[in-house]
C-alpha cells in the first residue's frame, strides 16, 4: 500500500511536470541593428531600403536623421515565417539582377500577399531605377537582408550596394547627374579644375588639380595647382575611379559634411580638410 502511494504520487509528480502543448507561433523581440557612426553613410555594405516600412515601435533609440543610413538590421523571423525566406532565395543574387529589380519587387509583392504579410507600396511604387554614379557595370546586388516582424506581420528587405554604385534612387522628382555632368558640377562647388584621368606618382595614383578660383573651398583649404590628390578620407584614388570620388564628395556635400584630403606638392605629403 505505501508503495502503491509513492508510486503514484511520482506520476503525479513527473506529469506535472510535463508542459502543455503550446502555442505554436512564437515572437521574438526585434533585434535593430544601427552604425554606430552615422556619418559614413556611405560603408561599402550600404544598406537601401527598398521595401516594407519598419514598424515605429522598432525604430532605433534615439531616431535615426533623416541623412543617416541602415548598415544592418535584423529581426528574428518567426518558425512559421521561413518558408517565405527560403522560396525568395532561391532566386539567386545573378538572376536577380538579371532580371531586374523591378520584376523581383512584383514577386516579392505576391510572396506578401499570398503569406498574408501586410504589405505597403508606398516607397515601391515610386522606385523607377537605381542610378549608376560610374560607368562600371557590375553586378548590382551583392546582400540581400530580409527582416520579419513577427508581431507585426510586416516583411522588409534590405539591399546591399556596392561602394559608391548608386547614390540615389531615381523618382520622378528627381534624377541623379550621370559622370559627364557630376565631376564638373563637383569642380565648380570646389572651385578647383582637375585633371580628367589618373596619374601615377610614388607608387601611388592620384589626380592633379590644374588650377583653384580665389576664395572657393579648395583655395580656402590649401590646395594649389598641381597638387596631386591621393586620398579622399579613408578611399584611395589607386584603388577608385574619379567618378566614384567626385559621386563621394557630392553625396558628403549634401550633408555639409568635412572631408580628409591627402595630397602630394612636390614630393611634401600633406593633409587638408574641406568643409562642404
């Protein structure tokens, strides 16, 4: 008889503690991922965002400017969520921009929809093209981030672009400058005249100003005809075109931001700052 009782009594014991079946839709707590230095907004993993609005709750602490830039966010996806992930990858990076940017936004529209994901159009439907900055015509690409609020229901997708491969995207009301027309506008801002292809100089490639207007920025920062720019903060002109320097300086200049230039006056190097 006792044994009988502690016999049962450890069964009451072992089913107590056996949970119950739970829910099977877990949510997690977002995860927001920011630069933690807002003004290099344009880091080679560059992150557009193309698509779902992030919740307001979600938002980082404090508000993020309007000039700064996402590097990476992430949200923890819910289980029941990943098939929507795994469908859209399938489709790899090469095929995407093959096919074009705005024929993936239709599918991934669809994908919304059909998973019952709340799905708004407000800055899809005014994206027309991304713009090149140079004319290097690579794959465009190179990340794709997708981020679910569980709770929200809600999907987003994070871009990433190539250093300097577009600084903008085109809408109606607005249309990047192409090259040919951004390195002028970027001479007569400066108020300096450059030379339109690279030379070498100690190991190094840089490009030579030909000449400076008295009282522009590059006269009031020191720069003088045939000075030799090697550097523009942390880019070097060996590794990067003169297109992408001049689409660099154009978007820090949107920001009245200062800029680090390395120079070579003879065989002196020297460092200067502009302020945009």
């Amino acid at each position: 008889m006792k044994r009988t009782f502690l016999l049962m009594t450890l069964l009451i014991v072992v089913l107590c503690a056996i949970p119950a079946e739970a829910d099977t839709t877990y949510y997690y707590v977002p995860t927001v991922y920011v630069d933690p230095d807002p003004t290099w907004v344009l880091h080679d993993e560059l992150v557009k965002i193309v698509s779902m609005v992030l919740p307001f709750e979600y938002q980082p602490t404090p508000p993020i400017a309007a000039q700064e830039r996402y590097r990476q966010m992430r949200i923890d996806a819910d289980n029941h969520l990943s098939n929507l992930v795994n469908e859209t990858l399938r489709r790899s990076i090469k095929e995407l921009n093959n096919d074009g940017l705005q024929e993936y936004l239709k599918t991934l529209k669809k994908s919304c929809i059909e998973k019952g994901l709340y799905y708004t159009t407000d800055q899809i439907d005014n994206i027309y093209s991304l713009t090149y900055v140079d004319d290097i015509h690579e794959d465009l690409i190179t990340r794709i981030t997708y981020i679910f609020d569980t709770k929200m229901h809600t999907c987003s997708v994070r871009m990433s672009i190539p250093n300097f491969r577009f600084s903008r995207i085109e809408t109606a009301s607005y249309v990047e400058p192409r090259p040919k027309t951004l390195i002028p506008r970027i001479e007569q801002y400066l108020g300096l005249k450059l030379l339109d292809y690279k030379i070498e100089i100690y190991n190094k490639y840089g490009v030579e100003v030909l000449g400076v207007e008295p009282n522009g920025i590059a006269e009031k920062a020191g720069l003088r005809a045939q000075d030799i720019i090697v550097k523009i903060d942390s880019y070097d002109l060996t590794e990067y075109s003169i297109e992408r320097m001049a689409s660099y300086i154009y978007l820090r200049a949107e920001q009245h931001a200062v800029v680090r230039i390395r120079f070579f006056r003879g065989t002196t190097q020297k460092i200067t700052h502009l302020s945009l």
